[in-house]
C-alpha cells in the first residue's frame, strides 16, 4: 500500500490546498484526490513539484507499507435484543494482502443512535489465526494508513446506511464524515488480538 502524506505535511505548515495548487500549479483536483489518498497515481512531475514545495523527500511525501488493506463489505444488523437501546451489531470484511498470503478478516462492532461505534474488543467472528494476520498487519500502519482505513470503514459504514430505508431514517442525523472511531480495541482472550490501529 502506497499511502500519500500530503494532509500530514498540509497540516504541519497550516497550508490550504488552494495555495498550494496556485503556488505550485497543481491542480486542485489532483491536490485533492492525494490529500484523500484517493488518487490511482501521481505524475512525477507532480511529486517532484510537491517535494520542492514543501522541502521534503519523496520519502516523506509517500510512505510504502508492505501490506495492501480494502474494506470488502459492510453490514448492519437489524435490532440487537437490547431493542430499547437503538443499537445495531456492524460487521466489517477487510481484504488484507501481504506478501505471503491474503485474509479476509472481519472487525466487529455496535453502532447506536448517535452514530458512535464502539468495536467488540472480543473480535469473536475471526479464528485466532486470522486475529494474530490482522493484529499484525494493523501494526505496521503508520498514522496515514491508519487515517485511511479509518476513511474506508466510515465510507463502508454511509454506503451500508443509505442503501437501507430503514437506517437511513434512523442515522438521518448523522453526520458520518464526523465519525470517530475508537482509538484502539484489543482483545485479552486466548487468541492474542491486540491493536491501537484505530
């Protein structure tokens, strides 16, 4: 996974891509889908303008970790038995690739009325060996592929909801770029699943 740190370097100088695109000639498109990580590629001529800009290397501009993540689905549950509470079970599918083998491990989790989701710390839905892939795997994330992830469970969660007549009522407050998601969920079970990704 290639993962652009153009909103990190942005933030650090308290630069607006506006300016940026009128300093450099970029354009604001292009600035945009890097600063979301949403680009298919970059020019070289692109990133050499940016390194130049901003007085880093392409190093700093782009961080390469050697594992590949993608959100593969979303699901949300109807009613928990809990009806009273308006909580819903959601299960996210990751495909996680690395060099050795591919996993399409799931994270779990509830989401209530305030559009708040707390992960199960149990993660019971994976075998160990899938929880240890994705424990490992999570770890190697800097802090922009962990944006980004988080970027593609949000994303997954506002497709699930409006796909969906009867959550789109229910979330019809939410307002999901808002999302915030824990900061770490781990589980103390048997099976060794501990992460601070999130």
């Amino acid at each position: 996974m290639i993962i652009c740190n153009l909103a990190i370097l942005l933030a650090e100088r308290k630069l607006k891509i506006s300016k940026v695109s009128a300093d450099t000639g970029v354009s604001r498109t292009t600035l945009t889908a890097l600063y979301y990580n949403s680009g298919k590629g970059v020019q070289f001529d692109t990133a050499n303008s940016l390194c130049i800009y901003l007085s880093v290397s392409m190093s700093d501009l782009f961080t390469v970790v050697p594992i590949d993540f993608s959100v593969d689905s979303c699901s949300i549950s109807l009613k928990l038995p809990w009806e009273g509470d308006g909580k819903h079970l959601v299960a996210f599918t990751l495909k996680v690739v690395d060099k050795k083998r591919t996993e399409f491990p799931h994270i779990l989790g509830v989401i209530d009325k305030t559009g708040e989701v707390t992960f199960d710390t149990e993660q019971n839905a994976n075998s160990s060996e899938e929880n240890q892939f994705l424990s490992n795997a999570l770890n190697k994330l800097p802090r922009a592929g962990r944006d980004l992830l988080n970027s593609m469970l949000a994303s997954a969660l506002e497709a699930e909801i409006k796909s969906n007549e009867e959550f789109k009522q229910e979330f019809s407050n939410i307002f999901l770029i808002d999302f915030k998601f824990p900061q770490q969920f781990e589980n103390s079970s048997d099976n060794g699943f501990t992460s601070s990704f999130l």
